[in-house]
C-alpha cells in the first residue's frame, strides 16, 4: 500500500471544513457592508445636504466594492483548489483556519480604508491583510500538494506549479501595492483595484467548468502527458 493511500484512509473529510470556510465567507461579505451608513439629516435639510452627504461616501463605497470582490475572488480561488484536494487532516485544518482568519480580518481593514483612505498606515493595513490572505492560501495549496499528501496521487507536478504560482502572483503584486504607499496611496489603490480584475478574467477553467469538450489529443500522447495538460489547463 501507497503512502498516499495510507494517507487517504487516515485522513478526513472536506465537506464539515468546506462549510465552515463557506459560512466565515458569507459572514464576512456581508460585514462590508456596514461599513455603509445612511446619511443622518435634518429632513428640512435633506434637499439640499443630500447629494453632497452621498457624494461623501465614495470612499466607503469604493472601499466596500472593492473588498466584496476580493473577497468573492479568494472564495472562488479556494473553491478551485477544494476541486483537487480530496481528504484533510489535523495541521490542514489549522492552516485553513488561518487562512480564515486573515478572511476574517477584512471587513476591519475595508472599514479603516473608507473611512481614512488618504492616509499611508491605513492604506499599507489592507495590503498587509491581503498579502496575508494569498499567502496562507498558498501554504494551503502547499500543504496539500507536498507529497500528494491531500490530492490525487496522479495529479502531475507542472500542476502544482502552476496553481502555486497563481496564487503567489497576487502576494507579489499586493506586496508592491504595500511598497508603493510611501511613493503615492492612489497607486496602491489602484494596484488594489487591478488585482481582483486580473484573477476575475475568464481562464481555461472557465471553458472547462462550462463543461467544454477537451480538445483531441495527438495519438501516441502519454497518459502522463495528457493528465498534466488537463490539470494545467483547468488551473489557469
């Protein structure tokens, strides 16, 4: 008997820790927005206060899209990486648990970012909270990669790789948005901005969820081969 098999009968379940991740999601995306308040005006008042008392809110606004998307983006990227992962043990469980704790942590730092948007400290906390999202997603993937000690035994190395630098893209760009604080906040924000888009782009997953016919393979291709162009596609 295989180690990995060994590990497979050892292990447990995805599905309670898969609900647990889907319920701090659900909570923290709904926590952004109340960041959002209703605007308190005298009501002879409102005609006139109103647009501007709106017009006020853009950073809380864009602070709130913004953060909702990222988070919607690191759920579909965890989503994914549960597509490869087929059984947990003890020291997964606490990683992902890290992983939602960093999760967790957004709606105060989306928050901060609305309500104090031109200032560098609050502007390099949210990159910060980010870099910490990505990075404890990688060391998800990591974990359960290392060995084929969570994933199917046959699932090649190129696919690793490849969903590993998927994720740590994010990491190094958030990183760089951290950086550009001390030259400009607006460049950060910006480089906050892009990310999410980068990752929301349609990729070959997307053909292969739609459920697409895989392409015909030349004849005399490896099985190896071919499983290792399938699982690369489907990761990017």
């Amino acid at each position: 008997m295989s180690s990995n098999e060994t590990s497979g009968q050892s292990a447990l379940s995805t599905s309670r820790l898969e609900t647990l991740t889907d319920g701090i999601f659900a909570i923290a995306m709904t926590l952004l927005v109340l960041n959002l308040q209703v605007p308190q005006i005298p009501a002879a008042l409102v005609a006139a206060r109103l647009p501007h008392e709106l017009g006020a809110l853009w950073p809380k606004v864009l602070s709130f899209v913004l953060s909702f998307v990222v988070v919607g983006v690191y759920w579909v990227g965890h989503h994914n990486q549960f597509h490869y992962i087929r059984r947990v043990d003890r020291s997964f469980m606490w990683i992902n648990i890290l992983f939602l704790l960093a999760i967790a942590f957004i709606p105060f730092s989306a928050g901060l970012l609305g309500a104090f948007v031109r200032q560098q400290l609050v502007v390099a906390i949210y990159g910060l909270n980010l870099v910490a999202v990505g990075a404890t997603l990688s060391l998800i993937w990591w974990y359960a990669t290392t060995d084929h000690r969570l994933v199917d035994a046959d699932l090649p190395p190129q696919a690793v790789r490849a969903g590993g630098r998927r994720i740590l893209l994010g990491v190094g760009l958030y990183l760089l948005a951290v950086a550009l604080v001390f030259v400009n906040t607006w460049l950060s924000v910006a480089l906050y901005i892009l990310v999410p888009i980068l990752y929301i782009l349609p990729g070959r997953i997307d053909r292969h969820l739609q459920g697409r016919p895989p392409a015909v393979e030349p004849s005399g291709a490896s099985d190896t081969s071919i499983a290792s162009e399938r699982y690369i596609d489907e990761l990017h």
